[in-house]
C-alpha cells in the first residue's frame, strides 16, 4: 500500500504486464495511480487475462480513468 503509484509501461512491458498486474499495481494506490504509458499498450495489457474466472471490471474503470484523464488533452 502506498499513498501514490507511478505505472511506467511500454511495449517491452506487455511480456509481464496483463489485467491482473495492472489492478493490482492501481490498487495499491491509496490516493492516486498514474499509468503513463500509450492508450494502444495499456489496451493490450488490459485485454491479456491471467486468470480466467476473476471478474475485475478493470477494463471499464481503466477506460472511464483513461477518458476522464485525457479530456482537454487529445
């Protein structure tokens, strides 16, 4: 647990990095978790599935997160 968490991912990251590390990596963030990273990576780390039956909602959160970052950017 920590207060901030700071997500660095890139394409070299996608070996490890799927659904179940991307929530847990926000999770652990008790007030704030940025993910810098392009939409294209993170939408292919989320759509990887470690475990099959758990039901995280992550992909909704991820991209109600990610739209609610990037008004007034893009």
């Amino acid at each position: 647990q920590s207060p901030y968490v700071i997500v660095l991912l890139d394409e070299s990251g996608l070996a490890v990095a799927n659904r179940e590390w991307i929530y847990t990596a926000v999770s652990r963030a008790s007030k704030a978790c940025t993910i810098i990273a392009t939409r294209g990576v993170v939408t292919k780390a989320v759509g990887r599935i470690g475990l099959n039956r758990r039901k995280t909602f992550l992909t909704d959160l991820v991209g109600e997160s990610l739209t609610e970052s990037l008004k007034g950017i893009i």
